[in-house]
C-alpha cells in the first residue's frame, strides 16, 4: 500500500492544514473568554499582514522584496502604530499580563 492511497496521507495532510490555518486558530483562541479578555485589554495581539501575501508560499523566498514592501505598509497604518505601541509597553512590563483563566 502506498502512502498516497492510505489513510496516513489524510492524516498528513489534515495536519499540514491546520498548521498553516493560523488564522482560524487565531479566530478560535478570540471567541474563547480568555482570548475575548486579553484582546479587550489589550493583552493579546496579531500582526498580519491581511491582503498581497496571500499567493506567495512559504518557498518562495525570492520574493521578499514583495513581502517586506507589504509588511512595512501594513506596519504603518496608524491603528497597527498603535498595537505596536501597546504591545512594546507589555513586553517591558510582563507582569501587567495574567494569563489566569476567571
């Protein structure tokens, strides 16, 4: 039995997927309370770049020209300044973050 006709292929494939979906993921951990929370309280953060990296794969390293231009445009939205802002302010003062669930 080959690997492609067999039921570890599936299983494979199901875990590849779900390792590169990190935006279902990151959309999961929100609807959860304490995603909700952190979130709210500006605790929890996700900088990615929404639209012009979506065709380029992981491989495809010689594009980075592209992908830094899409990066640095999207780092420079005001709103994004600002959860830049707070996320340096939590990592020089961790002790501001629980992470304990109420």
């Amino acid at each position: 039995m080959s690997l492609h006709s067999s039921k570890a292929l599936k299983v494979v494939q199901a875990c590849v997927d779900i390792a590169f979906d990190a935006q279902s993921i990151a959309d999961e951990f929100l609807a959860d309370d304490l995603g909700t929370r952190l979130w709210e309280t500006k605790k929890y953060f996700r900088f990615n770049v929404e639209q012009g990296l979506q065709d380029i794969q992981l491989d495809e390293y010689e594009k980075m020209d592209t992908i830094r231009a899409m990066t640095d445009l999207y780092l420079s939205r005001k709103d994004k300044a600002e959860m830049i802002q707070d996320c340096a302010h939590n990592l020089l003062d961790p002790s501001a973050v629980e992470l304990s669930r109420k």
